[in-house]
C-alpha cells in the first residue's frame, strides 16, 4: 500500500513511537524539506507474522517515559486521533487506537 488512508498512517506512526522505532527522513513534495515519515517502517512491521501477536504482548505497563510524552503531545490531542475517525481506513487500526488512548 503506498499511500494508506491518513487514519492507518496516523496509528502506525504511534505504533513505531511505542515501538521505539524510527522514522525515515524523506523530502516534503510539497516544501522539498527533509520531513520524519514513518510508513516505510510501518510497512515493515505491518508486513510481520508476528506484528498483532507483538500487538498483544506489548508491555504496557513499562513504556519509557518519553514514548509516553510524545503519544499524549502529538496524538492524544488530534482530533482525528480516535476510534471513529480511524474506523474509516481499517478495524485494526481502530482497535489499535482504542488500545493506545486508554493509556
């Protein structure tokens, strides 16, 4: 998938943060600045056998602090950052959202 719907990406981007994984840096077509995007690694870990059996392993209980703080600034706070909205691009990701709002 190239280009998912803005939900799918909006929820993969807060798993590869939870996940400790990071964005690749890519030019902006539209100002041609280097922006972080996440999708090629989301498209990696969404491509994993093992991606929702990790899902329900995680340890919610031991997120680093700065996961944390990152997630409640940037997510928390959108508004297309919940169930509803994501429900548009895919249940996965809205079951996802769910998991990482009750945080």
């Amino acid at each position: 998938m190239k280009s998912p719907p803005p939900g799918v990406r909006l929820v993969m981007e807060a798993v590869c943060i939870l996940k400790g994984i990071k964005p690749e840096r890519v030019n902006d077509p539209a100002t041609g600045k280097k922006v972080e995007d996440f999708w090629k690694p989301s498209q990696k870990l969404l491509g994993d056998m093992k991606f929702l059996q990790s899902l329900r392993e995680y340890d919610k209980d031991n997120v680093p602090v700065a996961f944390v703080k990152k997630i409640r600034q940037t997510y928390i706070p959108n508004p297309d950052f919940t169930p509803e909205k994501i429900k548009v691009g895919n249940v996965l990701c809205v079951d996802t959202t769910a998991y990482e709002t009750s945080q």
